[in-house]
C-alpha cells in the first residue's frame, strides 16, 4: 500500500495513467468501429475504475492530471485555425450563428429549469445542471456563481460533451441535416469541445462553425445566468 501510495502521489501517474486510457479507448474504437464505444467515454471508465479499485485518492491523480488540464486553454485556441480557413463562410452566416446559438443556449437553460421544477430539484442543483452544454472553465465558474455544485457540473458537462460525440452523427442523420453550417452550430451550441472533436470528424466547415458556436453560446450563457442572478 505504501508503494502505490508513493507512485500515485508523482504527478507522472495522472499523465501516464490519462494518457494509456486514451490510448486504450482510441484502440477500441478504431477495432470495432462502434460509435458508441467512444475512445474518451472508455477513457473515462479506465480512470474512474482505476481509482476505485486500487482506492487512489482523487487529489494524488489531479497532481498529474492537472497538467493535462491546464493545456486545455491552447489546444481549444489552436481551433481558431479553423475559423480563419472558414472567414469568408463566417462572415456570410454571422446572423445565423448568433440566431442559432442564442436559441440553442436558450433551449438549454430553459429545458433544465422546466425539468428540474418538474422534478423537485433543488436550486443548488438546478444551478449546477444549468451550463452543462458549455465549456468546463465557463461551466464551473457559472455554478459557482448561481451556487451550484462544482463536482456535479463537471459530471454534467462530460456528460454532455460525451453524448453530443456519440449521438450527432445519428442525430444529424435522423433530422436531415444536410447543411454543414447548421450540423456544426448545433453540435458546438449543445455539446461544447467534445462534441466540437466529432464536428472536426465531419469535416472542416462543420468544424469550424462548432468551434464559433463553443464561444458565442459561451458568452449568452454568461449574461444569461448574470441576469439570473441579478
């Protein structure tokens, strides 16, 4: 125990152990082509189990993991590539991408209200569901704004992030979309960066208007919530 103690404690732990579960779930996907068995939902299991099996506190893998995540804010800005290979196309839809991304984040937080009336919830809960379709950095510091629990909202936001990669595919093939511009603004507005890694899958155009929509639904949900609390 107390050798798993000290190698847990090495911030290398968290990267080897994020890194080897991403591989291994990348593997997987690619071996059996199933959609559904996606490489960051079988890295997610790999991680958690690893955990709980071997009872490894969560603050010994954060000492690495956090590392990781702290390389989230360039590799996000590296998908500005795609918008400016985009410009002209952008320039072109700017009123639907403010049109589709003000009503998609609308729908978002007024869905999560109406069900969670529905449902007895809480506000504290409420308000830890409530910006699960954007970013993690703008998702928790929206929670903890409108007093919300961080811990759920990052469940929450993987979650979505992860159903968006999964189900868009089936999702844009079950209501037609037949327009890039459109299937990228939907998966951006609903599904924020994991859900922008399938649009990039789809192709450059759906890339690039999902990569816009993560910050335009951004910054309504801020102002939407700020008037929530004022």
């Amino acid at each position: 125990m107390e050798i798993i103690e000290t190698v847990t404690r090495s911030p290398l732990f968290g990267v080897f152990l994020t890194l080897l579960a991403y591989i291994i779930g990348t593997y997987i996907n690619k071996k059996t082509g199933k959609v559904y068995l996606n490489n960051l939902l079988i890295a997610y299991i790999i991680v958690i189990g690893t955990l709980l099996i071997f009872k490894i506190p969560v603050e010994n893998y954060n000492n690495g993991a956090n590392i990781i995540t702290s390389c989230l804010g360039p590799v996000t800005a590296v998908l500005a590539i795609s918008i400016y290979n985009q410009r002209k196309k952008v320039k072109e839809n700017l009123l639907p991408i403010i049109i589709g991304t003000l009503a998609g984040s609308i729908t978002s937080i007024g869905s999560v209200i109406v069900l969670a009336k529905l449902f007895g919830l809480d506000w504290p809960t409420t308000a830890s569901v409530i910006p699960k379709s954007v970013t993690t950095a703008i998702a928790l510091a929206i929670s903890d704004s409108l007093g919300g629990y961080i811990a759920i909202t990052a469940i929450c936001v993987v979650i979505t992030g992860c159903s968006g990669n999964i189900l868009s595919p089936y999702l844009i093939k079950l209501f037609r979309f037949t327009d890039p511009v459109a299937e990228g603004l939907a998966i951006g507005t609903a599904s924020h960066a994991l859900g922008t890694s399938k649009a990039i899958e789809l192709g450059e155009i759906q890339g690039a208007f999902s990569s816009i929509a993560i910050t335009f639904a951004g910054l309504i949900t801020v102002v939407i919530t700020l008037l929530m609390v004022i």
